[in-house]
C-alpha cells in the first residue's frame, strides 16, 4: 500500500512541477510621471490634444526606448527624438507639433527618470574647438514663462488668444499682428533659414515663420508682401519681444575653456547623445 502511494505520487510530482512553471509569468509594470508643461498648453491650437493641458504623463525609460535613441538609422534619419517621445508619452501626441519648450521639458524629465540628473558632457570651446568636460545638474533647470505675467503683457500690449497665437501691436505701423510659437516643425524651418543666410533674406524669412496673421488677414503673399516692407523698429519689435515670451525649459551653466581660457554661458545639447550618459 505504502509503495503505490509512493509510485503514484512520483508520477504526480512532474505534472505538477509543469503546472507551477506555466504558472510563473514574469511582467512589470513602467512606472509613469506628469511633467509640468512651460507651455501650460495656452499655445496649441484648437483640436490639438494638448490645448489647454498642464501636464503630461510619461511612462519612465527602458531598453525599448534605449534601443530606439542608439539606432544608427534614426539618428541618421533625424527621427530617432521623434520616435522616443512617441513611445514615452501616454497620450497620441505628434511628437512633431510639440511646442520647442514642452519638448525639452518632457526629454529632461525623460533623462533624469532613466539616469539620474547629473549629466557630464564634452563641449567644444567655440573658440579654440579645445573639447572641455563639464557637468550639468538636470534639476537645476530653470522655466521661463514670462508669457503668464500679466503686468509684463499688459506692459508690451501682448496677449495670448484663443487660437493658441500671440496677439500685439507694432509701434510704428500699428498693424496688429498674431504670431505662433514654434514647434519641432517649425524650428526645423528655422534652422534651415539660418543655414541658407547666405542668401540675405534671413530676417524676413523668419518674420515669414513667425507671423500668422496681419490685421486678420492670414493670406500668405499678402503678409509675406508686408513684411518685405515692414518698418525695422517693427521688425525689431517682434525678434526682440518673441524670445521673451516664448515658454521654454533653461539648462546653462557658466564655460571656461580649461585651454584657452574663454568664457561663456553655455546651454545643454538636447540631442539623442543627451540620454547616454559616459
């Protein structure tokens, strides 16, 4: 009796080992955290997902994500941010049409979660080309958003309507114009603008950019008429106020180059080497 018990229970034990094993599922769950927005979301148009929104969760960083920002063929592409972005966010949001601000904010915060806030990297003296180590404290950065100071935008006639676009009055024209933040897209046309400067409409190219609207009138051959003939006080105007108004995440640090003793205040990099720390 006591031996078929035996038997019988030999017999079990590996069913039941089997059974434990497909019992064992591995899993964990991402992590997830809200990141502020310097926009707040008072600059995306209607429609857009992030109108009016003041934060985004994002899930922390993983090997998935690893993978996508040390892809030759993406950073080669220049899509590799785009495609990082896309699988931190929670929410369907064209990583594309992020305003420049809210897309450093979200990357930082993307850093600092995956590897901490100290952030060491070699700069390039811009005078010398001498390459300086140096370390930035992610934490420490600063958001400018004069945008939400009401006695500044009262003082320079400036206000932020309801279609997302910043609305003032030239000084010596008077036209009222409306002008938009930029985006990814945007700043990529931009960049381009500075690289072909050689051409010599740099300056009212970028006017081009950043006016929507004159008078109301949004109809393109007619504003880009105006600004060939806009008045250079106005022009001044609107590059010199644009900077201060525009929400976005600061990252400096004082540069002294270790060779040649240059200085200068200087900014962190955010590209795809900026989420790989030495």
């Amino acid at each position: 009796m006591r031996n078929n018990q035996r038997r019988a229970s030999a017999r079990t034990r590996p069913a039941a080992r089997a059974k434990a094993k497909q019992a064992t599922v591995l899993s964990y769950e991402v992590p997830t955290e809200f990141v502020e927005l310097p926009s707040r979301g008072a600059f995306y148009p209607p429609g857009h997902p992030l109108q009016n929104v003041e934060k985004v969760e994002i899930r922390f960083m993983t090997a998935k994500e690893e993978d996508i920002l040390s892809s030759e063929t993406l950073i080669t592409e220049g899509v590799a941010i785009d495609r990082f972005l896309e699988s931190i966010m929670i929410d369907d949001v064209d990583p594309a049409t992020l305003l420049v601000g809210d897309r450093s904010a979200i990357m930082i915060a993307a850093r600092i979660s995956g590897y901490g806030s100290l952030y060491e990297v070699n700069l390039t003296c811009p005078r010398c080309t001498h390459e300086n180590d140096m370390a930035f404290d992610l934490g420490e950065k600063e958001v400018r958003d004069r945008c939400f100071d009401e006695e500044f935008m009262s003082d320079n006639s400036v206000v932020i309507n309801d279609d997302g676009l910043v609305e003032t009055v030239l000084p010596v024209s008077n036209f009222k114009v409306q002008l938009r933040m930029l985006t990814a897209i945007s700043q990529d046309e931009y960049a381009n603008i500075i690289a072909n400067a050689q051409d010599g409409n740099i300056v009212t190219s970028s006017l081009s950019l950043l006016i929507e609207k004159i008078n109301d009138c949004d109809d393109r051959v007619q504003i880009d008429d105006v600004i060939q003939n806009l008045p250079a006080k106005d022009s001044r105007f609107i590059r010199s106020l644009f900077p201060k108004i525009t929400p976005a995440v600061e990252l400096k640090k004082d540069f002294r180059c270790k060779k040649c003793g240059h200085q200068q205040e200087m900014e962190v990099p955010l590209t795809a080497a900026f989420f790989w720390p030495r």
